[in-house]
C-alpha cells in the first residue's frame, strides 16, 4: 500500500512539473514573437516581460515587489520633442547640421575623425551655423568633467542641440545638458527620454567608416550539428553549446571561442542560432557582434535602450527573455518553428547591413530619424524601416508612399503602370536620332519621348511625328544630367538611350516586359563586366564577350525612376563630379548604386544583328581611357566595398531561335537579319 502511495506521490510530482514547464514554456514563446509594434509613437524596451510570463505562478502584488521599476525620465529634465526643439527653421531646406569643433581628446579619436567624415559631403552638412537645423556637439569616453561643462558657441541652452557620444555618455546628466537632445550608445532605460534621446549602438573602435563587413550568414538553417546557444561572457567570449540535445544545458559542455580579438569585423563570431546576451549594460557591445554573425540575440532582461528602438521593430530580430527562468527559455528556444528561426535571422543580417554595418550608416540614421520628427506626416511609414532596402535608401522627398517604391510592390499588392518613358541623350555631335525615335514611339507600350539635347549644334527644325508626346529639352548638361529626376517624366520605367543607339521597337517591347516583372532592377543589353587584377591590386571592367557580367551600359536600359533621385540627392557631389570628367564612369556610378540598393545583378536581354553592327558607335566599356578604368576603383573606395554582382543570366523570349515558323514568334524582328 505505501508502495503504491508513493507511486502516486512521485506521478503527481512530475504531473505538476510537466504542467509547470508547459505554462512556462508557451507564454514565453508568445513573449519571444509579440504582436506587431505599432510606429505612432516612440518606443523603448518593452516592459511586459515579468507579468505576463509569471502571472500564471504568482499574484500581481507579489511580482511588482521584485519586479524593476518601469523607466523614469531624468530627474530635473522636462524636455520632449514639441517642448524642446524647434522645427521652424528644418522645414525649407530639410534637415541641416553643423559640427561644433571641440578641442581636447573627443577631436583626436579615430571615432570622432570619422563621425566628421561621414557627415561632410552628406546632403546634411553644411559649415554655417546660421544655416543649420541641428547643431552636433562630440564628446568622447574620456572627456573630463571640465570638458562636459563647456558651453559651445551659439549653444541656446541647448536648444536643436544633438551631444552624440558613440560610447556611454561620458557627461552625467546633471551636468545640466539643458534642452539638448542625447545621442549616447546603450543609455540606461531610466535616464533615456523616449521621443526625444536617440539609442546609438555600441561601435567597437575599429569600426568601418563605409560600407562595413557584410554579414556572415552562410546557411539559412542550422546544421544539425550546429551550436544551439552562445552564451555572452566576460573578457570578450562566447561560450557555445555543441549540441540541439534537450538535455544541454547553458552549464553543460561547451566550447571556449577565442576571445576579444574575434569581435573585430573579419574575425571568427559566433557561430550558434541565438546568441544569450547579459541585461548589463558592459554586454551591450555584444549585441552587434550577433547582428553581424546572424546569431538571433536572446537579451536576458535588458538594463539598456535596443538602437534606434524608435523606429526599428526588434521583435522581429531579437527575442527578450527574463533571466529567471532560464529552463523556461531554453525549451521556448528549442521548440521554435524552424520557419520563426529563419525569419529572425534573414531579418538581423538586414538589419546589420542596413543601419550597422559602418559608422557613416550610423550617424545617418540617427539624423534620418530626426528628420523624422521634423516632417511628421511625411516620415517614412515602418515598412520603409523594417524591410529592404531600408528607410536610408528610400527618400521621403521622393514619396511618402511604400508603393511609389520599385522595392515593395508584392508587399503592397500594387501594380506598375504599363507604360514607359523613353529618354534619349544626344551629347556628341551627330545626326539627330530620327529612326531610334521612329522605333520607340512603335512601342505599344511608350507613354512619351524626352530628348535631352546637349551639344552645341542648334536644335533641328523639324522632328518626326509620333502619337505620343515628344519633348525636346535644350542647353548644355554635364553627363550626370541624364539621370536628373527631371519633372516631365510621369512613368514608373526609364528606357535610358543615346542618340546613336539602335534598338527595333520589338527589342524594347519584349526589354519592357522582362523590366515589369523586375523592376527594382536594371534590364539592358550591352554588358559589362567587373574584375580584379592581380598584377595591379586594383579593380578594372571590360567588354569583352564573355558568360558573365555584372553592368549593363546605359546607352540602352530599362529602370525605375526613383534611381534619378537616389543619383541625384542620394550620392555626394565627388562621385557625380568623377563621373562628368569621364564619360564612361556614369554607366558605371549608375550600376553601382542599383546593386548596392538590391544587392542583386542587372538583367541582360538580347539584341538583333542590327545591334550588334551598330554596336561599335555605341559607348563600351572597352572604349575607357585610363581615367576611366580608374573611377571603378574611386567609386568602390567612396562606397567602402564593391558593391558590383556577377551574373550569366539572360532572358529570351518563348521560342527564341527555335527552328519554328516565325509567324509563331511573338518577337518577330529580334531574330531577322
């Protein structure tokens, strides 16, 4: 009998248990994947992590006793957005900002040199104070007391004043910043003022300027052998579990990583599917270096502000857990949809290549997001913010729509128009181009001709006739003036030509097809490819007819018209300058800035022999002086890596030199002689 008893003692301990770990287990797994943030209002750390996990175990007034006290704004400070800032003089020209130059060690760190070198030359800076917006105040880690007290020029109490440290504030805040906003990496939830104070990231000081490491996601699943759990520890290392067993505990058998020298960019990280990283502050570097390496991070109830929590939706890269319930976590983690984890982890290498990955994309978006603030209704909506390209590359002076975008029609459900327009440039001197316009306006799908008319030959007298309007706009242009985002263009698509292009009216019907189907992409015909030479220990492109290629010439090419905008008010004035002294360099400044956008290769489609005989009066890439081949390797130093993509993709048409009747063919005249 009391064999029996204690049978039934032992099944109802372990009942109990089972139960426990269940009801701990499945609130958690809602914790980790909340609903969607909403972006009407700033937002900092979520603070529903104890109640809701624990209301199952506890009553209400027990867990408050233990429970940290929610975030406080800074004793003393009254500051917010409306109260604190001044927008009247931002909404004319835009956000303008104005660098304070300080004396002493925040002007000498490698850090602060390159926080001026983002800015300058940034359609943000400029050198008058009267001018700017936004007046930027540096500080460094080692600024003294004494330093924290000076008051800059032209400092108005702090008025449209940003004081930006890239390390924890090094000034306490009783060192009475007045009505300036803070910039600070990792602030404490109980000193940042949500609105108003900006989350920076904690940068390592090795820190790219441009274009950064990119992330380090090979596989988008784990391998079955893979590491579980890295596990954040002191003196720079992770230690990681080897195994998906159940029974692998955070305390179990591990493997030592080598330590601090591997959270440079390069460097080995770790490589496990979610990195657990310590609520102190001292850990808040860490939460990169799981950004870079695609490790989802698993902060364990977080003491500092996430970056750019304002307007970055974390919930859809990180996952916030109570380090009190470490068994609860580690089963939630274990039992997570395979299709969650692949999520969470495309999201970070996004996130890290978007806003992290250099101190120029940093610095960026800390002023984008008070540009923000400023134009209110015209801020960029949290699609913008949340998928690619991100919110840098999608400029609210463009649109204030997510649609208006080549980049998220199939997240909207929208639909291009089907019509385009064609742009056609006549720099050198020549005949007029009178038979490419004949064969574009043939196209059933042109909605209006735009020559750009730019060499010193007075304008002919008389043009074809079309059914479709033909503007002809005169003056001498510089050669970037082609890819002005010019006022009397109203299509979604640009057919890019030059005057002594030769293109049939079914090659550019069919190139609009394919274009309609990618229009975040560049579909040509002449192509170009990128390389890198040993000899020299320099890049260099060529035409030469090969599989691969990775640019497409823009005498003859289908875009979208939001990159006249990027070309325009997106990249800085050296590179435009760079490509007006050499003609070439455009086509190549032109691809470089779509594929750092997509990340992905331009299209090439085919072209008749009519164009291969004309081919030698168009502009090639193996037609490049010196000069020429030079601007690659400027462009790719200005851009911070080579952001150029190889492919051997082309598309043809159905039946496309197929030994069938031609009276099947839809494009008739590709294949004629």
């Amino acid at each position: 009998m009391q064999s029996w008893r204690r049978k039934s003692l032992w099944l109802a301990l372990s009942a109990s248990s089972l139960v426990l770990v269940l009801l701990g287990v499945f609130p958690l797994l809602r914790l980790a994947v909340p609903s969607r943030l909403q972006p009407v209002a700033p937002h900092g750390w979520p603070r529903w992590l104890d109640v809701e996990l624990l209301q199952s175990f506890f009553q209400p007034g027990e867990l408050l006793e233990n429970a940290p006290p929610p975030p406080q704004a800074p004793r003393g400070s009254s500051c917010n957005w409306g109260a604190c800032f001044h927008t009247s003089k931002c909404k004319s020209d835009g956000l303008k900002v104005f660098v304070h130059w300080t004396a002493g060690p925040a002007s000498e760190t490698h850090l602060h040199r390159r926080v001026l070198a983002s800015l300058e030359g940034s359609r943000y800076h400029t050198r008058s104070p009267s001018e700017a917006c936004l007046l930027l105040l540096l500080l460094s880690h080692d600024t003294s007391a004494e330093e924290c007290s000076l008051v800059p020029p032209h400092w108005n109490g702090g008025r449209n004043h940003l004081v930006l440290s890239l390390q924890p504030a090094p000034c306490s805040r009783a060192a009475q910043l007045g009505q300036a906003m803070v910039a600070e990496a990792s602030p404490t939830v109980d000193t940042f003022r949500p609105g108003f104070d900006v989350s920076l990231p904690l940068l390592p000081e090795a820190h790219p300027l441009r274009g950064g490491a990119p992330g380090q996601l090979r596989q988008h699943s784990p391998h079955p052998r893979a590491a579980l759990l890295a596990l954040a520890e002191e003196g720079g290392r992770w230690r990681t579990a080897s195994t998906y067993a159940p029974t692998c505990s955070w305390d179990g058998h591990c493997e030592q990583d080598p330590g601090p020298e591997q959270t440079h960019s390069g460097g080995v990280l770790p490589n496990a599917t979610f990195c657990l990283i310590p609520g102190r502050q001292a850990e808040a570097s860490r939460f990169l270096q799981a950004l870079q390496a695609g490790c989802i991070p698993v902060l364990l109830s977080p003491r500092w502000v996430l970056p750019f929590s304002e307007v970055i939706d974390w919930t859809k890269a990180a996952i916030v857990a109570d380090e009190r319930l470490p068994l609860q976590v580690l089963a939630a983690l274990q039992e997570m949809a395979p299709a969650r984890v692949l999520a969470l982890r495309q999201q970070t290498q996004f996130l890290w290549d978007a806003y992290f990955s250099s101190v120029e994309k940093v610095i960026h978006t800390t002023l984008e997001i008070i540009q923000d603030r400023i134009f209110g209704t015209s801020a960029h909506p949290s699609l913008l913010w949340n998928s690619p390209p991100g919110a840098l590359l999608a400029m609210p002076t463009f649109s204030r729509s997510p649609q208006d975008f080549p980049f998220y029609h199939l997240q909207q459900g929208s639909r291009l128009d089907g019509r385009f327009s064609a742009l056609i440039w006549v720099g050198a001197p020549g005949q007029p181009p009178l038979k490419l316009i004949q064969a574009v306006a043939g196209s059933q799908h042109c909605a209006q001709i735009v020559v750009l008319w730019s060499n010193d030959r007075p304008l002919p007298s008389k043009w074809p006739e079309t059914a479709m309007p033909l503007t002809v706009i005169g003056g001498r242009r510089k050669v970037s003036d082609r890819f002005f985002p010019y006022s009397t263009i109203g299509t979604d698509a640009i057919l890019s030509l030059d005057a002594h292009s030769s293109l049939s009216t079914s090659e550019v019907d069919f190139a609009f097809v394919v274009w309609q189907s990618f229009p975040e992409r560049m579909v040509g015909f002449v192509t170009c490819s990128h390389f890198w030479d040993e000899a020299r220990g320099s890049w260099g492109y060529t035409a030469e007819m090969a599989n691969g290629f990775s640019m497409v010439l823009t005498t003859a090419v289908f875009y979208h018209r939001y990159y006249h905008t990027l070309f325009t008010h997106f990249l800085p004035q050296p590179l435009r300058t760079l490509a007006d002294e050499a003609p070439t360099c455009v086509d190549v400044l032109m691809n470089f800035l779509v594929a750092a956008v997509t990340k992905l290769p331009p299209i090439k489609v085919p072209y008749g022999k009519q164009q291969q005989e004309a081919a030698p009066l168009v502009r090639r890439c193996g037609d490049a002086q010196p000069l020429d081949q030079n601007c690659i390797n400027q462009m790719a130093l200005q851009f911070g890596h080579m952001p150029l993509i190889s492919s051997r993709l082309r598309l043809d048409p159905v039946l496309f030199k197929d030994p069938v009747s031609v009276q099947r063919k839809k494009y008739r005249s590709l294949e004629k002689p």
